[in-house]
C-alpha cells in the first residue's frame, strides 16, 4: 500500500515575473511550499522516510528566504511555475518517489509541478 505524505514550508523572497503583469517589478512575496511524495512502509505507524523529506524541503526553504530568486534559481523567469520545478529538481535528486511540488504566493495564486 503507499501512502501520500505532505510537507509544507514557506519562505520570503524578491522575484520578478513577466506574468502577471503586477510583477515585472522587483517586489516579495511569502511562497508557500506544498511538497508531496508517496511511501510505502509504516514503521511503528509512522511513514518511514518523512523525516528525511521534512528536513529537505525546510533546508531548500531556508536556502531561498530572504533572497532574490533571480539569483538563486537559474532562468530569466521567476514565476509560481518555475520555482516549483526548481524545487522539483533538487528534490527528485534524493526522493524517487516524488509526486507533487506546489509553490503559492500568497495570494491564491499556485503553480505546481506532478508526477505524471
């Protein structure tokens, strides 16, 4: 059986974006990280590996706040998208059971990146 185990985190960052068009001016946002892996083993009742996900998803959290992203993540663009397949990438690197990364910026605006 899997199960789906969700971390969120978030962290405060500058970006600029060509869309919307509200921010192709340098300005912050508070982004919200919704990462989702599946796992299949319980031990002791607990999703063994979450711990190990947890604490990378705030590491990479702790990595952008504060930060200007055009700086940080390689690209011109800098949208909801964009910083989700970033995270998407550093994370694949170590959880292979990766399925979902979704970046919100707080205004009820997301972008996300799935397993397909």
């Amino acid at each position: 059986m899997q199960y789906a185990y969700v971390v969120s985190n978030t962290f405060d960052a500058t970006h600029t974006s060509w869309f919307p068009a509200r921010c192709t001016l340098l300005h912050g946002h508070r982004f919200t990280v919704r990462v989702t892996a599946m796992f299949e083993e319980l031990d002791n009742g607990v999703v063994r590996g979450v711990d190990q996900l947890e604490e990378r998803v705030a590491g990479l959290c702790a990595e952008l706040d504060d930060r200007d992203l055009s700086e940080m993540i390689p690209g011109d663009e800098h949208t909801l998208n964009r910083i989700a397949a970033y995270l998407w990438e550093r994370l694949a690197r170590e959880f292979k059971t990766l399925y979902e990364v979704e970046v919100c910026d707080g205004k009820a605006a997301c972008g996300a990146i799935l397993k397909l």
